[in-house]
C-alpha cells in the first residue's frame, strides 16, 4: 500500500479530517495531503501513501483547475462566504463587463494573499492572527492563470473553471475582480476539477475507498517518458551518480533497470542522469 489516493473532500469538512478518516478506513500507517482545500471547498484532495509521501513535491508543484462560484455584490474580510460582511453595493454590471474583467486575470501576475490563510509568519498561520484581530500582510507572490472558460454570469454570480499554477488564491481573484469592478465580491464556492494527473472524474468519495483505490507510484508518473539501464548505469544511478547519458531532452523520466523494475524518477539535465527519488 505505496502511492496515492484521489479523494473526493466534502463541503464542511478539513482537509485533515478527510485524511485522517482515510488512515482510519485503510488501516495506513502513514499519510499526508497533497495540497489543502479549505473546509468551505471540495473536490479532488490527493493523499500521499506510505512511500508515496517521498513522491508529494512532484504533485505539489503542479498546476490545479477550479470550479469557482464568485458572489459579486459583497465582500467579506475572509473573501469568501465563511467571513463576515464588511462591504455591500447595489452596483450592476453586464455580464459583458464582468467577462471581460475576469478574462484579463490570465496570464501571470502579482497576487495578495489572504490575510485568512495557512502561509506563516514567525511559525504561525495568518489566519490564527487574522482571528486575532491582527492582520498580516504578506508580499504578493507570482502566480500563473493558464484560462478561464465555462463561465456563466447569472444576476450577482459568477461561476467559471480557471486554470491556474500552484500557489494560487482563488478567494484573491474573487476579492480582486469586485475591486476591479467596484462592486465587492468575495468566493461563494470552489470545487477542485484537477491536480497534475488526478481529476474529479476518477476520484473516490471516502465510502469508496478500498485498496483498489490506490494508484501506485509508478503509474501515477506514466505520463512521465520512461528510461531503462544497464547493470553498471543502475548501480550509479542508486548510488546517487550523476553521470553522462545520451539524451538531449531535459525533463523529468521514469527509470527502470535491465530487468523492467521500475526503480524511482530521474532527472535529465546537461546530457547527464541524476537521482530525483528512490521508491
């Protein structure tokens, strides 16, 4: 039992609740997330499994899709709907407006985080020092917005897919476009479509969750071009070598030795193989 798992997280409830009911349910000794969802969100919450943990960065810095649901009218010091009100505007904007606003979101950019999030500060979480009365800001970080498509603007909601890079706010986007439209808006609700290779479409809901739904580390890669060695280039690579290999292309490669075992990722930079991860 080495791998991941591709949860469905219910609305209301943590990303940590969600896994520890999966340890619970599995019996797994150890675990972790992939990326958190707030409590108000749902959809795709990859878990890390056993040894699958090791692989959690390669997933971690991937890029995710959203279903976003943007209230426009209010904004609240949370920016989304678990915050109090602290703005309210009787402005109307056409549809028109409102598309062409969200639409010049794409492309990278500088975003503000939330005052409410899980970024620290001095070892301790913003929102804590948000509950506190205390709010923290941090600077803004570089964010990619690859689209935004599906959307459909009925009276004071929005509801549209964006595709984004990892780090990315979706509460921020919400909060910026009702700025940008001097309306006020804030997040009403997220559903996760997608994170690297896991989507919502082959995602188990926790009552589902049985062995079977534990993809292997090695199949959670096949995306990845493989590469196979011989006797004397495995020891090097295991060892942790760097060494010349005839391959131009820099990436990511899946590695096998002479006999098809899959041993782990390698890295293919400058025509040399290196070590990335054991499983």
């Amino acid at each position: 039992m080495h791998g991941f798992i591709n949860l469905i997280k219910q609305k209301g409830v943590s990303s940590n609740s969600a896994l520890q009911s999966a340890k619970k349910k599995l019996q797994i000794k150890k675990a972790g997330h992939l990326g958190t969802l707030d409590p108000m969100a749902e959809g795709v919450l990859v878990l890390g499994i056993n040894r699958g943990t090791k692989f959690s960065s390669f997933f971690l810095n991937g890029d995710k899709t959203y279903r976003a649901g943007i209230l426009l009218g209010s904004s609240t010091d949370t920016d989304d709907a678990m915050g109090e009100i602290i703005y309210t505007s009787n402005l109307k904007k056409e549809k028109e407006e409102v598309e062409i606003e969200l639409k010049k979101f794409i492309g990278k950019s500088m975003q503000n985080p939330p005052h409410f999030s899980a970024l620290k500060h001095k070892g301790k979480a913003l929102y804590k020092y948000a509950r506190e009365g205390v709010l923290i800001s941090k600077p803004p970080r570089e964010i990619n917005i690859y689209s935004i498509k599906n959307i459909n603007i009925e009276k004071d909601m929005c509801v549209c897919d964006i595709h984004c890079s990892k780090g990315t706010y979706i509460r921020s986007i919400a909060r910026d476009l009702g700025e940008r439209l001097g309306t006020g808006a804030h997040l009403a609700s997220l559903t996760r479509l997608s994170q690297g290779i896991f989507n919502i479409e082959n995602a188990f809901h926790l009552d589902e969750l049985n062995e079977n739904s534990i993809i292997n580390i090695e199949n959670a890669f096949l995306n990845l071009n493989e590469i196979s060695l011989t006797k004397d280039e495995t020891k090097l690579f295991l060892n942790g070598v760097r060494f010349d290999f005839n391959i131009d292309k820099d990436a990511l490669y899946r590695l096998y030795d002479n006999e098809k075992n899959f041993l782990g990722l390698g890295e293919i930079w400058d025509s040399k193989l290196q070590l990335k991860r054991l499983v």
